[in-house]
C-alpha cells in the first residue's frame, strides 16, 4: 500500500478539529502534500483517524457524492462513482472495477483534539 508522504521539513499541518468528524463518519479536507494541493478522506473510529486520498483507483474520481460526504458501511467506504467497495481500515478494495488495489494512504495523527498529517518520515 503506497503512503502518501509530506513535502520534506514542511510543519506540522493543522486539518481540522477532530470533533468535525462524526464518530464512525467520514470528511474530506483540503491538504498540501508533496505535489500540491489534494483532497484527503478522513476517517474516524473513536480517538482514531485514517486518512486516504480521495482519488478512487479504478478511474481516478473523487469518492464522495458530494463534497465531505461519503458512502459508508459496515466498516467499508463505497465508491459514489461505479460502487468500488474499500475496507475502511486498510483502503483495500474488496468489490468492485478495482478489486484488490488500495487507496492511497495518508498518515494522520490526533493531537490535542486536532486531526494533523504526519511530518515526513516519522513512523
Ligand atoms: S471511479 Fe470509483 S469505482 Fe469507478
């Protein structure tokens, strides 16, 4: 599974508070990454956040149905463009046109309450 990793030295960016994600939903922010400016899926469990980008990888469209708002069930994401159904935990696609490839991951981590992209080539 490819990780998705930060412009070198960048500083820790700041992607919402965690409280603007439902327990158990999902959004979609805007981040800066290595090329630019790309849409992240955000997924929430509890104090936990799993970020993806939102580039499906069967024809490279967004996922949500509309900006922020995303299918989800039984712990699966689903693709609103042709139904590609991805494991929340791991972005693997398990149905669907593009079955057996991943979502892009994008490491996130929790502080303080605010949902932030780990700095490039920490674990
Ligand atoms: S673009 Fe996502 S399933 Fe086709």
């Amino acid at each position: 599974m490819d990780t998705v990793s930060l412009v070198e030295s960048s500083p820790l960016q700041v992607l919402c508070p965690l409280e603007h994600i439902p327990d158990g939903g999902a959004t979609a922010v805007v981040a800066m990454l290595v090329d630019g400016e790309e849409s992240v899926i955000l997924l929430r469990q509890g104090e936990h956040v799993s970020g993806y980008l939102n580039i499906c990888p069967h024809a490279g469209n967004r996922l949500d149905y509309a900006p922020g708002k995303f299918l989800l069930k039984n712990d699966t994401l689903i693709c609103a463009v042709h139904g590609a159904v991805f494991q929340q935990a791991d972005g693997l696609c398990t149905g669907g046109p593009c079955c057996g490839q991943h979502l892009r991951s994008v490491s996130i981590r929790v502080i303080a309450d605010a949902v932030c992209l780990e700095p490039a080539g920490q674990p």
